[in-house]
C-alpha cells in the first residue's frame, strides 16, 4: 500500500519549465518511499494482498522513479530493472519482463552481466505457462543455450551461481531470511518497508514461485556442464609464487591483520609481541587489559577485551560448529565443489523449517566476521615462518548477533581506536597491514535507520556524512603520520566504479597505500570487484585456500581475499631486503605486475621478489 507521493519530485502548477533531473549517487539518497505490507514482511510478500496493493503501487513508483531520477550507481540501478522484472513475472507479463532483461545486459559493465543479468527472471519468464506447471525443460534448455553462447571462462561463474541457487532455494529459505532481515526493521518502523526492502519482497515471491518447481531439470543440466572438462576453470596464479628457495635467509617482518581478529592458535612462532604491553604481569598500556602483548584487541562495541579472536553470541555458541560447516559449504558451493559440507548446506536450505532458516539467517554475518580476520591472516602467514602476525582487532562494525549501531558513540571510540592503533603499530615495527574493509556514509545511514534507532530518513543520511567525515579523516590521518607502514586494503565488493563507492580507505590517496582488486583464478576482473582508477593492482580473489578458526580449509572469495596475497608479496619483498621502504613497496609491486588480457596490473610475487633481491 502506497502511503505517500514522491513529494521531492512533484511538479508545482503552472507552465513553467520541468523540474531539473535529480542524481541518485546511491540508495541512501533515494526518497524515503515507505510501504504497509500488511504485517510482517515475512507473512505478507505471500499474501493476496501483497499482490493486488503493494505491487502495482510499487511498480508504478519504480517506474516514476526510472523517468525522473538519473541513476549513477549501476548497481541500484540494476536493482530497480530487477525488481520491475521480478513484478512483471508476479504479475504474468512475460514480455515485459523479458524487455527488462535485454535493458540490464545492454547496461553491464562486464561480460558476465552482458551475457547472464538477471537469468533467473529470464527463466521464470521462458517457464510461465499462465497458471499451468511451468515448462521446466523449455527452461532447462534455455539455460544451456545461454551457457554454450559465450566463452567458458565467461559461462562458469554463472553456471555455478545458478546450480547453487538450484540446490538451495525453498519457501522456508526465503521466508526466514526475511523473518530475520526485513521483520524487526518493520515492526522498529510501526509495519513499514522502504522501497529496497519492497522490491527485495517482490523479488523473493518471483524466486519462490519458479524456482524449487525446476530444481531436478536444471541442477541435472548444470551439473553435466560443469563435469565437462571444456569448461575446466584455468589457474595462474600458483605459477607465480616465488621459490622457496628464495628465503632460505629471510628477515622477520612484521605483518598487521587490522581485522576482526584471528585465532592465535593457527600460528606458533609466528605471532608478534608489542613492546607496549609485554608478558609480565602488568597492564602497561593501562587500557584495562593484562598483557594484551599481540597487539590491540577491542570487542565489536570497541571496548578492550584480552580475547584475540571475537567470543561467539550465546546463539551461536550452541550450533558453531554446525555454522561453521554451513560457512564451508557455501564457499565450496561458490566454487562448483561437490563436498559433504557443500551437500549439507543444500539439503539445510531445501528442508529446514522456517525457524532454523531464520537463525542461520540471523548468525551468519556474525559467523562470517568472526571468520574473516582468521581467513586474511592465513594467506599471509601459511607456508611463511618469516612473517610475525600484529594482531589490531578494532572494528566498529560487528554482529551478536545482530548488527552493532554505527551512531555518535561508537564512531568517536573507533575514532580514539585508530589513533591508538597507529602508534601502537609504528612503536610494534609493523612493516606492512592489511585492512580488508571499508565504510561508506551511505552504510552508515542505513545502519541508523536499521539498526541505531533513526527513524527519519534525511537526518539518517546527514549523520551518516558527519560520521564518515569523522573516521574517514582519522584514517587518512593514521596513514600519512605511519610512512614506513604500506597499507593494503581491499576495492570492494561493489561490482562499481570507485567514483560511486566512495568508501574509505579506499578513496585515501597516499603514497603508502594500495587499493587491491580481485581477479578470478584466469586473470580476468571478478565480476564483484570494485574497479576504477583508485586500483592499482588486482590479485587472485575467488576460490583463494585460506584457514578459518580452529584450523579448518575452506577458499575465500572477494578483495577481502586479494588485499592478502598483496600484502604476503610485500612481506617476502621484504624478507629479502628489509631496507625497502613503504613507497618503494607500493611502486615495485605495480612495475612488476603483468598485464591481463583485458589490461589489468596482475601481482606476479615472483617478480616482486626478484625485483627486491636486487635493489
């Protein structure tokens, strides 16, 4: 049910000249269109109701919104194209529904989205028999045709993306990823849901509706296409690492994780003591601490805390082990890998009921960054005894398993905590740090009306600025005052233009600091990866061997995973020759990277390597 017009859009009477096109940068600046679904959104996206109110009016504000705003965050704007596909399916337009589809390929920016955007809305499409049981061969077929029309190194991503949304998608999936993401923020908001959370309503009907129905046909299909050996993934980057030879008298170097912490267990020998809190009994950084000696380590509400690795929530406590397989096999899943653990997290997501999908829903942020530092920490350090792991655990973002609010307070205590993170780290000798994040204004806006009690849209969005502003500054000042550190952090996952992410540090330019994409294992950009001009440098970023807490295997997948390998090349650069500085770091990194076929600077370690035995 619509509640109100888009007032920021409305015309006055008269003749006078149209209003002047209004830019969306992001979602945060989007009018603050509101909804009453009729209950909760868990509940109501299945009702009659849901269909015969809420979609045609939201269909008619997206529609208004396409013709009045120009959208410069593609992906949004694919959102929207999605969401009005996923409508035009709910409300049997077919056609229309196809027009969509051809309109967000003929927009992407990268060959996947070129030949598969929005392929499920495609199939729901191909399958619609008007009330019928819906033609899964037509469908399956259609499918295999779209995989066979492109190159396999293009094709397998989506194969895989689609077989694992095969396996797991069910009623009960969806509706308990709503139950757990979209409820408490409506009931927060006396019933309603924005715009987003609408069209995410919407989308997941459309899912629900087309997908389990086919789920034999097409998983059969897409399992044979990915067994044939034509569509093998190709591997360089293992080619490229140096011979171990090559530090048989390495200098120790040490190396901070500015994470979520890691488990110190996984390292003997390798973890770095701090000369500002050494073992002896005493608090002697007076922070509340006894012998906190790896480096400074803070709770997700950033208070100090003597554990290196976050405690797990009373909830997760109970099923950790269960969430940390369901972990492994969605990343085995991301991969194609049919393991035992890929297999369960499919029979899960098919056959739980709606209360355990809610949890798993509910814990798996919380599972995924407590894993996170672990992960980082593992490609840097494994199979490299020269490196001495710093340990700086001081994020404001956090799950317990809910989200942490990123308000006044706990922007000024980080504020506080990256100052004191930087001293710590120059006075430690940490040589290189890798920070795998980012924060944006827009995420912090959206935090406040979520989860930090901000119920006005407008004032959520100018707090979010002032609060970027706040931090953003004290990380630009924490690098410019630590020039013998290179900072390494991650573009981001945003699959944009870093024009539009504007995140930080990735928007810092500094001398010290390098922005990392992520390619796949042939060399060519992940189809997640930040890009533009702020990367300088792109590093292998899906189906990366990496280690969680407790020691266990699994592959990561993001920048989160290529910042790492950048920051383990600079480390061996410097075992060789500990005289290298930040800048000199920062410029043989990117002269000794190779370029792809489609021009990206790919680290090469071996070159890397060579380049600081030799100067």
């Amino acid at each position: 049910m619509r509640l109100f017009a888009w007032l920021a859009f409305a015309m006055l009477a008269g003749n006078g000249p149209p209003p002047k096109m209004v830019v969306v940068r992001g979602p945060a600046e989007l009018p603050a269109k509101q909804y009453v679904v009729g209950g909760l959104p868990s509940v109501a996206f299945q009702s009659n109701r849901f269909l015969t109110e809420t979609v045609p009016s939201l269909r008619e504000d997206v529609e208004h919104l396409r013709q009045t705003v120009r959208i410069e965050d593609n992906v949004l704007a694919n959102d929207l194209i999605a969401g009005l596909a996923a409508i035009a399916i709910l409300q049997n337009r077919p056609k229309d529904a196809m027009v969509l589809v051809e309109e967000a390929r003929a927009a992407g920016v990268k060959p996947r989205q070129r030949a598969f955007d929005l392929l499920p809305y495609e199939f729901a499409a191909a399958v619609d028999r008007g009330g019928a049981p819906p033609d899964c061969g037509r469908g399956a077929a259609l499918l295999a045709r779209r995989l066979d029309s492109v190159p396999p190194a293009v094709a397998r991503g989506e194969a895989i993306a689609r077989y694992a949304q095969f396996e797991t998608t069910s009623r009960a999936l969806l509706v308990g990823s709503i139950k757990a993401s979209i409820d408490p923020i409506a009931v927060a908001n006396h019933g309603r849901v924005t715009l987003l959370q609408a069209l995410r309503l919407a989308r997941s009907r459309a899912t629900a509706a087309a997908i389990p129905a086919c789920r034999s046909a097409v998983s059969e299909m897409l399992r044979t296409w990915l067994a044939d050996p034509r569509h093998a993934a190709t591997n360089i980057w293992n080619a490229r690492e140096p011979a171990a030879t090559a530090f048989s008298h390495a200098s120790p170097v040490v190396v901070a994780i500015w994470d979520s912490g890691y488990d110190p267990n996984l390292f003997p020998g390798q973890l770095a003591h701090d000369p500002a809190e050494p073992v002896d009994g005493q608090d002697n950084d007076r922070n509340g601490v006894v012998d906190d000696w790896n480096g400074p380590t803070l709770d997700y509400r950033l208070r100090p805390i003597a554990a290196s690795l976050p405690p797990p929530s009373p909830l997760l406590a109970r099923q950790l082990d269960m969430q940390m397989t369901l972990h492994k096999g969605n990343d085995d899943m991301e991969l194609g890998l049919g393991t035992p653990e890929a297999g369960f997290m499919a029979k899960r997501a098919r056959e739980a009921d709606v209360e355990a999908q809610t949890n798993d829903d509910l814990l798996w942020n919380e599972v995924g960054i407590r894993n996170h530092g672990t992960k980082l920490a593992s490609e840097i350090a494994d199979g490299a005894p020269y490196v001495r792991l710093y340990n700086v655990f001081a994020l404001p973002f956090g799950y317990d398993p809910t989200a942490v609010p990123l308000d006044e307070g706990q922007i000024d205590r980080w504020v506080a905590a990256i100052d004191r993170a930087g001293a710590r780290m120059r006075a430690a000798g940490v040589r290189v740090a890798n920070l795998s994040w980012g924060i944006t204004a827009a995420e912090i806006a959206q935090n406040l009306q979520e989860v930090g009690g901000e119920t006005d849209h407008s004032r959520a969005v100018e707090r979010g600025k002032a609060l970027f502003a706040k931090a953003d500054a004290a990380l630009r000042r924490v690098i410019a005052e630590s020039p013998d550190i290179l900072f390494v952090t991650g573009a981001g996952n945003s699959n944009q233009s870093d024009v539009i992410l504007a995140s930080s540090p990735q928007s810092i330019v500094a001398p010290n600091l390098l922005v990392v994409g992520a390619a796949e294992p042939d060399g060519t950009i992940s189809d997640f990866s930040t890009f533009g001009d702020s990367v300088s440098i792109y590093a292998w970023g899906n189906g990366v061997p990496v280690r969680t807490p407790g020691g266990g295997a699994t592959h990561g997948k993001g920048t989160s995973e290529a910042a790492p390998l950048v920051v383990r090349a600079a480390a061996q650069m410097l075992a060789v020759n500990p005289r290298l500085s930040a800048v000199q770091l920062s410029q043989a990194l990117r002269s000794t990277a190779t370029k792809g076929d489609d021009g990206l600077a790919l680290l090469h370690p071996a070159n890397a390597v060579e380049w600081a035995r030799t100067h």
